[in-house]
C-alpha cells in the first residue's frame, strides 16, 4: 500500500500533537459551517446535503440527485427499530432526519459548528423527530462513548476534514456493535499521482476555504478500516455524481450572487472558486469521490444483493 | 484577422483591469494580445478560476471554465474580452425581448 505524499497542510498538522491538531481542526473547519444558513439554503438542496448526491443521468437536478443518495444511504444501512446511529460531522442534519424519518432507529449527530446544530434540532423539530435526534457540537476525538455501543457510525463529507484517521478508524470500530455498520462517503486521492497537490488551487481549497482537508488514497483508507478490526462490504465511485453535484451548486451560486453577498460579502465568491476547483478535480479524475460501506462481523446487508437499493427507491421517492 | 478590434473600448479596459488586479499586476503589462499562459502574467489554474469569477461578477454573465481543454481557443487578454463582450450583448438582446 503506497501513502498519498503529504501536502503542506498535511505536513504541518504532523507536527502538532493530536491535541493542538484536535483544537486546530476546531476552530479551522468550523468556520465555514457557521456561515449564515440562508447562504446554503440558496445553493443546496432542500435538506442541505453538502456532499455528492447520486446522479444516473447527467440532465437531472440536484434535488433528485440528493433524493437517491439519502435512499440509497438508508438501503446500504438497514436501520432496524430501535438501533442506534452516529453521524460524525452531520451538517445540518440532512442524512441524520431523512434517517430518523425513514426509519425507527434513535440518532445521534456530531458537529464542530453551532448555528449548523441549531439548524438541525430546528429541523427535526419541524420534522417531528426531535424526541429521536440528539446533536452535540464536538470534536469527534472528544467522544468518550461505551464500547459496543452504536449500530451504524456515519461520515458523510466528513471524514476529509480528519487529520487522525487511523486512531478514529480504532475508536469507530470500537464503539460498533457486532453488525455493526461504517458507512462513509467522501474524497480520496488516485494512487497513480495525478494533478498538481501543491498547487496553489490545492492550497486555496483545502487551507482557504474549507480549513483543514487530508485526503489519502481509497486504499489507504481501507486499511485503516481493516485494521480497526472491519470488514470492507462494499465501495461505489461517486466521481462523476460529484461534479455534476459541484456544478448545480456552482450554478445556484451564480443565480443567487447578490443575495448571497449582502449577507456575506466576499462569499459567493470563495464558494464559486472553490467549487470550480473541487469541480474540475473530479472531471479530471485528479480527486475521486467514494462511497464505502464497512461491517463489524457478520454483515445485516446480504452483498450478494447489491445493487442495495430496490429499484422503487431508487428514483429518490420520499 | 484580428477579431479583437470590434471589442467594445470600455469592455477591453474592464477585462484588461479585472485581469491586473486578480494578478496584482500594473495594467500596462495587460495588453489585449498578452497570452494568459505566459509566463510574464504569472497566471496559474486557481488565477484562471478566480479571473472567471470575478468577470461572472463584474458582467452579471456565465462564462465556460478557462482551464479546460474544450476551451482551446481562449488564449490571450483580448480572446478573454471578447469572449466577455459577446456574452454581455448576447445578455443584453436577451433583455430587451
């Protein structure tokens, strides 16, 4: 197994200790989240999933496109009644109440930004599921949970944004239940060194606008999770899905520029850039997007099915 | 063929401008047949991506990404301003229906 090189990024979170690290990622990665609601309201979908949804053809919208992710996220999780399920890193709530709707498990989110927690409980409220969802801005470091614990441990654009991931690969392990299911979806680098990743472009994205990024290499990251003591069930490539996603957000910034700059000037601006960036990146194949599920022990989900989801559901239907 | 003299005067100075200060470059150095990968503008991709915004901005038009290949014929200053031109006119017949 190779190691992605380390960027500039990468290279000095290495020199912090995991404490200075866990307090740098704090402050750094909140920041964006705590841009006012409104702002990505206007660019994402109606529950504000940022992160890739599931294109099947290039011409659909957003909407449908986040619509089957969520679907598809609950088909590969089978949540049973009563199971216990933590998002690490759960924005404002998208999977986290579409989940908590869908299904009758008890729900647990983690965020490191508070006006994205206000958010959500606004929304399970409104939602009805707020007797079943509980969030707590964190640093999912500071997680002091009961091993054997929880069902299904959830990363969802988040993980990216972890310096210390095989100590979190451990600790996620440690707290599943035998059963237990991982499921990630996020970015990875190509092991075949493609692109320039200490360009400023890779700077800008990962310094300027979101704080703090590591990518590894899908295969970097699966062994972390084999390691942990996990079992690899299933891994879907969501590039493409990505940059068509990149470029209907990049699309609603254009639209709403002038509303979104009187609430915070400057932002459209980083937002388009950064977006184009992150767009191009995954048209060129220079950064992949993966969905990866993972078991702890005998998996609930048959793999032999997969494709998971029925095909009702994957027309992204309510 | 020089298509870059129907390029409207205030347009080219605009781009030409929004050009140097995105480079932090004194405008004079920005001429209308400058290439923008020429080593002398110092423009890489995030500088091409940023220049894109903030024309999108300046006009109020979408403009294709410069960085890609489908793009091959945006080559220099004066490409950029009339390809910004064109959009603004196109924008403004659209308006006017």
């Amino acid at each position: 197994m190779i190691s992605a090189a380390h960027t500039r990024p990468e290279r000095e979170a290495m020199e912090r200790s995991p404490a200075e690290q866990r307090e740098h990622e704090r402050r750094v990665v909140a920041e964006h989240y705590q841009h006012d609601v409104e702002i990505f309201s206007m660019v994402l979908d109606s529950r504000l999933a940022y992160a890739t949804g599931v294109f099947v053809r290039p011409d659909e919208d957003l909407e449908t496109a986040q619509a089957r992710k969520f679907a598809r996220i609950q088909a590969k999780l089978d949540i049973q009644p009563g199971e216990r399920v933590l998002d690490v890193g759960c924005g404002w709530g998208s999977n986290l109440l579409y989940l908590a709707e869908h299904t009758k498990g008890e729900f647990f989110g983690i965020t490191l930004s508070e006006r994205q927690r206000e958010e959500a409980m606004r929304r399970a409220r409104l939602a009805g599921v707020a007797e079943r969802v509980h969030i707590d801005v964190r640093h999912v470091e500071d997680l002091a949970l009961e091993p054997a614990s929880f069902d299904v441990v959830l990363f969802s654009g988040s993980i990216v944004h972890m310096h210390n991931r095989e100590e979190i690969h451990h600790a996620v392990a440690r707290i599943l239940r035998p059963t237990g299911r991982l499921l990630i979806s996020d970015c990875y680098y190509p092991a075949e060194h493609r692109g320039d990743r200490e360009s400023t472009a890779t700077d800008y994205i990962f310094v300027e606008a979101l704080g703090y990024c590591r990518l590894v290499h899908l295969s970097e990251e699966l062994g972390f999770i084999e390691r942990a003591g996990l079992d690899i069930c299933h891994v879907e490539d969501l590039t493409s899905s990505y940059a068509l996603t990149l470029e209907r957000w990049i699309d609603n910034v254009r639209k709403n520029r002038r509303r979104i700059e009187a609430i915070s000037p400057g932002f459209s601006r980083l937002l388009q850039q950064y977006m184009t960036v992150a767009k191009l990146s995954f048209a060129r194949r220079t950064a992949l997007e993966y969905m990866i599920l993972a078991t702890r022990g005998r998996p609930r989900v048959e793999v032999a099915s997969f494709p998971i989801a029925p095909p009702a559901r994957e027309k992204g239907e309510q | 063929m020089d298509t870059h003299l129907s390029i409207p005067e205030g347009i080219a100075n605009d781009v030409r401008r929004i050009i140097a200060e995105t480079l932090r470059l004194p405008v004079e150095h920005v001429s209308l047949d400058a290439r923008l990968d020429e080593a002398r503008l110092g423009i890489d991709s995030l500088g091409l991506i940023k220049l894109n915004v903030a024309l999108e901005e300046a006009f109020d038009i979408t403009l294709p990404d410069f960085t890609t290949p489908e793009q091959p014929h945006i080559r220099s200053v004066g490409d950029v301003a009339a390809l910004v031109a064109g959009k603004v006119s196109a924008q403004a017949n659209g308006g006017a229906r």
